[in-house]
C-alpha cells in the first residue's frame, strides 16, 4: 500500500509525514484514496509560520448506536495529558480507553523535535496495568533543504530496541520527492521490500509513478499510475495499471473534478472489465468560505443507479480550528447505520513564537495580479541573505531562489507557471520567516 500524505491548501497549511505525534482519533475516512497521485507527493516540509496555534486539551470519540442512529455515550475513547514545546509541538499525550465503568490508561506517546521544528522521533508505551512499558519507536532524519530522508521503525523486545522496517526517501534537484525504498530487517541486515519511483512534468507534478517489489535478486513490477491534467495543473485522471509479466493491463481510473478555487469537488471510480470502464462509485466533497472542506459523501454505483454509502462532516471554530468530525456508513443506502464514529476537540489557543513583527522588515510584491513576472521589493534588516519559495496551489515548490536586493526590487519570474494562485515564503539563511503572501498569475 502506498503512504498516505495529506495536503490542505486552506489557510496555507503544510503537513508532512514527520508529524506523527500530532494526529489524533484515527478518524476511519470513508475514502481511502482522495486523489492518489496528490496524496503520494510528499511535501517533506516543516515550516511553523502560524500566528494563533490550536492546542489540545483533550479529544474524545464516540460511536454510534445502530440502532438508533445516535451517539452511543459515554465516549468510547479519549486522549489527554497533551504537552506542548513552545513551538505548539505535541511532546507527549495519554491515550484512553472506556473499560464499561471507569476510564483506563490504553497507551501514551512521546515525541522529540530539532530546531527545525522536525520531528526526530516518536515512541509509543502501552500501559501493564501498572506502568507505560515501551512498545514502537520511530526516528525520522532530513537533509539540508528539510526534507526526510529516512524513517526507521523499531520495537521493543523486552530491554533494548530492535529495528523492524525502514523507509528512505529520494529528491531530485528541486527537492521533488522521486522515489521511495521500504526495506525490511532480516537480524542482520535490511532487505528490500517496495520501490516507488515518482516521474515529474515540466510543473512539478507527478506524472507517472510505478510500484516495484524484490524478488531476492531484482526489482519486479506491480502496478503502474498515470496521470493527466488541467489548464491548472489539477489532476483530472489517474489510470491504474497491474503489470501481468509481459505487459500491463487496465485496473481502475479515476475521473476528479475541481471548482473555480480549484478545490477538488467530486472523484468518480471505475474499474475495468477487460473490454471496457465500469463505473464503480463517487466521492463528492464541499467547503466553506475559509476552504475548509466541510464534509463528503461517498456513493456506490448499484445495477442502474447510485446508492449512497456514507456521509462524514467537519466543523470548525471563528480561527478555522477543527472542532469536530462524524461519519456514519449507511445500511443499504440508509437511513438505517452500519457504523458511525464521532470525535470532538476540545482546546484553546496560543500565540505562536514565530509572529511576523515589523521589525523583520516589509514585503512588497506587485504587480499582483500579473501575467507571471512579479517585483519583490525588500525593506530588510541590513546583514544576512534571503531566499523566496513559491508554492503552487496543490503546495509543491515551483520556485526557490536566492534574493539578492535586500533594499529594492528582486524579479521574481513565473511566466512558465500555469494561470493560477500561488503562495510565496520569504526565509532568511537562519531559517525565520520574513514574509509570506499569494501570488495571482492571470493568463
């Protein structure tokens, strides 16, 4: 199975693989694969910019009664304890369970944090009754440009750690995440496993990735993924492909759909019969006025027409912080549930220590909107250097160059890039950030 990254466009929010001590209820998504080719572009990146963080108090589930369609109470889960480093990092959290009569301890995680704000390791302790004994380790490494570069799993044999499994990441000149290697420990050595290698087109965008394993001696073909694309380098298909040993065969495409915000609104499935594509079942999706997506619904194609299968839902507060998830899995098409999950956040909020002051200088970018060509003028603190990054809508680095006027105009040269809206990060060489904003390309 391919690893599983999340990108939210709204609120210019960046999530990495490397923050595993930030996910919370594992909420059971009813789509498993939004998007595949977008969830396989790892962004690898760890910048905190946020000026107002969300901080956990405690998060609590629930599911639901079958048989009444409602939240079964009390909750059946909830974690707490959460601790924070001041850069809004969650350093540890307890996990616990409804025993039928009181709460019990189920487990706890602890996490450890660079400069960077990357996370280096995470490890998982289950409770004995009577103490937190180690039980899963992770430690995460990256390169220069923040991107990670390794991802090793050890678990506990009762006194020391003993690896289990690894996974290595590749980059291309851009830092464009071109291959991935999961390999396995024997007792002595690591043993290749699972090869993903990434092809790229002219924007940046996966255009095509294959999925090898090894047969002891040689990497074997399994499956293959290609792509195409809009006017806004959205993706418009995803044609899967299993390798029978002399050729491949059509497996399942994907048909997505965006809005004019170029938020994906719709994914529709179908699967091959031998001679023709068999529609299978559809995912529609909707937002709110801060792009926030609000909620899904999930259909199966049945005889002659849909029947729909579940439904799940997002709420969030003023700040656009997430307050709640639900989702409720029909029986046979409704209204009667299956199954259903519930969870609820509750926090407050911080400032975050990386608040852009006045003192780090002005940002000024215009002509805002322009056919591609942008002057950025820099009133910057005399000593250092800064770089820009551009970031196009699905979060991939189109763009990174040094600037070289700290007190005047820097070109800033997209006219290659597709008409769209972009997002650019001013950085200093010490790693704080200078400014950040949207960049409007009309073509």
């Amino acid at each position: 199975m391919k690893r599983t990254i999340t990108f939210m466009a709204a609120g210019f929010m960046l999530l990495g693989t490397a923050i595993m001590a930030q996910i919370t209820m594992n909420e059971p998504y009813l789509k498993q694969n939004t998007s595949p080719a977008m969830q396989k572009l790892a962004l690898h990146k760890h910048l905190k910019v946020e000026t107002l963080l969300q901080e956990y108090d405690s998060i609590y589930s629930w599911n639901i009664d079958t048989s009444t369609a409602a939240w079964a109470m009390p909750a059946v889960g909830k974690e707490v304890n959460f601790v924070y480093d001041a850069n809004g990092n969650i350093l540890s959290k307890v996990v616990m369970k409804w025993s039928g009569s009181a709460w019990v301890n189920s487990y706890q995680t602890i996490s450890v944090y660079n400069g960077n704000n990357e996370q280096t390791s995470y490890i998982s302790q289950n409770w004995n009754g009577t103490t937190f004994v180690n039980s899963e380790h992770q430690l995460f490494t990256y390169n220069a440009n923040n991107d990670q570069t390794g991802d090793d799993y050890q678990t506990w044999t009762g006194s020391v750690w003993q690896y289990t499994s690894r996974d290595t990441f590749g980059y291309d000149v851009n830092n464009n995440l071109i291959w991935e290697i999961y390999q396995n420990w024997n007792g002595t050595g690591w043993t290749n496993k699972t090869l993903y290698t990434y092809v790229l087109n002219a924007h940046n965008v996966v255009a095509s990735d294959t999925t090898e394993t090894w047969s002891g001696s040689a990497w074997t073909y399994v499956s293959l993924d290609n792509n195409t694309f809009d006017a806004n380098n959205n993706y418009l298909t995803n044609i899967s492909q299993s390798w029978t040993g002399s050729a491949w065969l059509n497996s399942s495409m994907d048909h997505y759909m965006f809005d004019v915000n170029n938020h994906e609104i719709a994914d529709t499935n179908w699967q091959w019969s031998g001679s023709a594509w068999i529609v299978n079942n559809a995912y529609a999706y909707i937002y709110n006025a801060a792009n926030k997506e609000t909620g899904y619904s999930y259909a199966d194609y049945i005889g002659s027409g849909w029947v729909k299968q579940g439904a799940a839902q997002y709420t969030y507060d003023a700040n656009n912080f997430n307050q709640s998830y639900e989702s409720r899995i029909f029986k046979n098409g409704g209204p009667g549930v299956n199954y259903g999950d519930s969870v609820y956040y509750y926090y407050h909020t911080v400032l975050g220590i990386n608040t852009i002051t006045s003192n780090k200088g002005i940002i000024l970018v215009y002509p805002n909107p322009s056919k591609g060509k942008f002057n950025v003028n820099c009133d910057l603190p005399a000593g250092g250097s800064q770089s820009i990054t551009v970031f196009n809508i699905l979060g991939e680095n189109v763009m990174t160059e040094p600037l070289h006027a700290v007190q005047g105009d820097n070109l800033v040269d997209l006219s290659n890039q597709p008409g769209g809206i972009y997002f650019y990060r001013v950085i200093a060489n010490s790693g704080e950030l200078i400014g950040e904003g949207k960049l409007v390309i009309e073509k």
